[in-house]
C-alpha cells in the first residue's frame, strides 16, 4: 500500500472517536514518501488531542500514532513498516531504601572495578554521558557538579526531574562528585545529561526511547547508558541504536534481571551495544544476572549504594546498576583517549577483564577492570 492510502486509514482513525486504537511505530522505507507524509501532516493531525499526536522521529523516517486495534496491517507490506510501539521497563532490581553512605564516600563496586586508581590519570573530564533513564534529581549534593540540562521527553517545557528515584541511582555510579561529605562515582568529572523517557512508574514506549536516542546524537552525546529492557525485538530500536553507533556514540545496556543463561533483553542484545551482567562482592555472577554469550561485560551491580530522590542514598541490586558502572569507566577511558569508536571500546573492555570466580563462569568474558582497560589503551 502507498503513502496516500495510509494518510486516508489515518485521518479516519483521527476522525473516529470510539474505534479502539494502539501505538504503532511506522515506518517509511524511502525518504521520499517520509518527507510527502510531513507534508501531509498538518491536515491530518487535530491539534486539539494530545492523545492522537502523532510524534516524528525522523532518526529512523517513522513515526508513532495511535491506528484501530483490529487493524491486520498486512495490506502495509513493502513501502511502510509497522510495528507496535511496546512498553519498556527500566531494570528495577531489588531495592533497600540506606540513609548512611559506606566505605568513605567510594562505594565498593567503585572500588572493585579499580576506579579510584586512575583518577590521577582521568577523571573522565567533559566526556557526556547520556542517562536515558526516570530523570534525575537536580537537587541532589552529590551531583550538582556533574548535571547538564538534558531534556524532558514526556513534557518538554520541564526539566527531566526524577520521581521514581531509578535515574539519580544510575546518574550518582557514572559520576556522583561530592566527597567528603557524600559519595563519589566512576567518572566524577564527567558530565551527565538526563534523558528522561520514562514515567513516575518506569515506564516508556519504544517511540521515547528512539528520540532519546535521537537527543544525544543530535547533541553529541559520547555515551548513553540505558538501564532497561524488553523480551521482544524491534526494528524501529535497532534502527536507532544503529545510527547512535555509526555516529560514533557508545550504548551501554544492562542484560536483565531473570537470571537467565542464554537469554538478554533488548537493546542489549544488539551487537552494536556493549551489553552488561551484574556481579556481587565475592565477583560471582549474581544470582538474578542474565548470562552467556550475549554478556561483553559484567560489572557490580549488587548491593549498590547511590544517590537517591529528595537528597538520598538507596541501596539496589540489577543489571542497571552494573550498566553505569561501565558508562562510568568508558567515560574514564575516553577523555584519557578521545576518539575511540565504539568498536574499539568495545574490543578494550573485552580484552581487559578480571576473570570471575565460580566454577561455571566462562573464561572468555569476565569482570569489568579500569586499570586494565588503561593499560590497553596505553599500547595500543
């Protein structure tokens, strides 16, 4: 079906008031039928329903509307692909709300990864780490040094605050910067930009989290660190994390929280991503940690302790949390050595890993290791 078939099933829809509808991602296989729908737009879209909006997403030439729920969409074959805009969750693993800091302000995954080590060498200076994440506690002590304004993907005339807590957790491993009074983060000279595309719930739609990916190419993000997942492929996501990686820009994303051995969640399993297992202190594979060939890294990621909502500390376990511990030391290594592609990072975190411990682990994939990550970059 064309173009102009498809404007007519989606002025109808808009025009109806009581037929079921679903989110859908469509997209346009050539740029010259993308650019004629744009065009179409404004007599298509009312302005007045803001749950109708049909939302751009010019990265991949798509977009997400709303179209009839019992629609069969085979009849869109060939020039338009449509696929349904899924939920994703961020990685919420078990939580345990802490009021008091440990270890003297460096948290023990800081340290087990040999974090604090380098900071003579690179404090991860400028280098801007992307959070697309619940947002991010703008208040919080420990990192007022370390935010950008970032951008508020669900009302874009606010800033990106966090009111599920999960985001400001990821943002205080990557670069809380408050010591000696609060904690410190991987990269405490790093700079974070919070994307916020999920709801108070942690909760997003594919369609928010391609034009997060969208903000920080557009802004020149060196990394996005993307603590969260789904069970089902999606081509529109993987268009983005595509063009994020051939505009140089590195994704790192958690694994998953079902403790499975030959399973991982999207967009972690991409291979355009660097996709992260947890570990515990004993540097074992946590319990809950997906595992197998699918890992590139695991770092710790349980029992974490980081910033919270409201000027807090929390204490959490997942994925997420081993996920911004490897943002953290990507953000280390490439203001030590700018440019690295993401291939290259990639195959220097691979190469510099601490063996595990356990009779199962394999021994070609092991745990994340700055000291050893800079000694690699340094011969090469």
């Amino acid at each position: 079906m064309d173009t102009a078939a498809f404007i007519r099933l989606l002025q109808d829809t808009m025009a109806c008031t009581d037929t079921a509808t679903v989110k859908r991602i469509v997209r346009f296989q050539h740029a010259s039928d993308y650019r004629h729908f744009l065009q179409q737009l404004p007599a298509i879209e009312p302005s007045s329903s803001p749950r109708k909006k049909i939302r751009q997403m010019p990265i991949i030439r798509a977009v997400s509307c709303r179209l009839p729920a019992d629609e069969t969409l085979e009849r869109f074959g060939g020039r338009i692909w449509i696929e349904k805009d899924c939920k994703i969750s961020v990685h919420h693993g078990s939580q345990v709300h802490k009021s008091a800091m440990v270890d003297r302000g460096i948290p023990w995954g800081v340290n087990q990864i040999k974090a604090p080590q380098a900071w003579s060498t690179t404090t991860g200076l400028r280098v801007k780490v992307g959070v697309i994440d619940t947002g991010v506690d703008f208040s919080h002590p420990d990192l007022r040094q370390s935010l950008s304004r970032g951008i508020n993907l669900l009302n874009r005339s606010m800033l990106p605050h966090d009111d599920n807590g999960h985001g400001t957790h990821i943002a205080g491993t990557i670069a809380a910067a408050n010591q000696p009074q609060g904690m410190i983060g991987v990269a405490p000279r790093a700079l974070i930009s919070p994307v916020k595309a999920f709801d108070h719930n942690g909760s997003a739609f594919v369609s928010d989290i391609i034009l997060g990916i969208e903000w920080c190419i557009r802004n020149r993000m060196d990394v996005i660190n993307m603590s969260f997942g789904m069970k089902t492929k999606s081509k529109a996501l993987l268009g983005a994390v595509i063009n994020a990686y051939n505009a140089g820009v590195i994704i790192v994303a958690s694994s998953g929280n079902d403790g499975k051995r030959r399973s991982v969640d999207y967009p972690a399993r991409y291979p355009q991503t660097i996709s992260v297992g947890a570990t515990n202190k004993l540097r074992r594979i946590a319990p809950f940690s997906n595992r197998g060939i699918y890992i590139d890294v695991y770092a710790p990621g349980d029992k974490i302790v980081s910033s919270w909502i409201r000027g807090k500390y929390n204490e959490m376990s997942g994925t997420s949390m081993a996920t911004s511990h490897v943002s953290g030391a990507i953000a280390l290594l490439l203001a030590h050595r700018p440019g690295l592609t993401p291939a290259e990072i990639k195959t220097i975190i691979k190469r510099s890993v601490q063996p595990l411990r356990g009779r199962r682990a394999r021994r070609t994939v092991g745990e994340l290791d700055v000291m050893r990550m800079m000694q690699v970059v340094d011969k090469t």
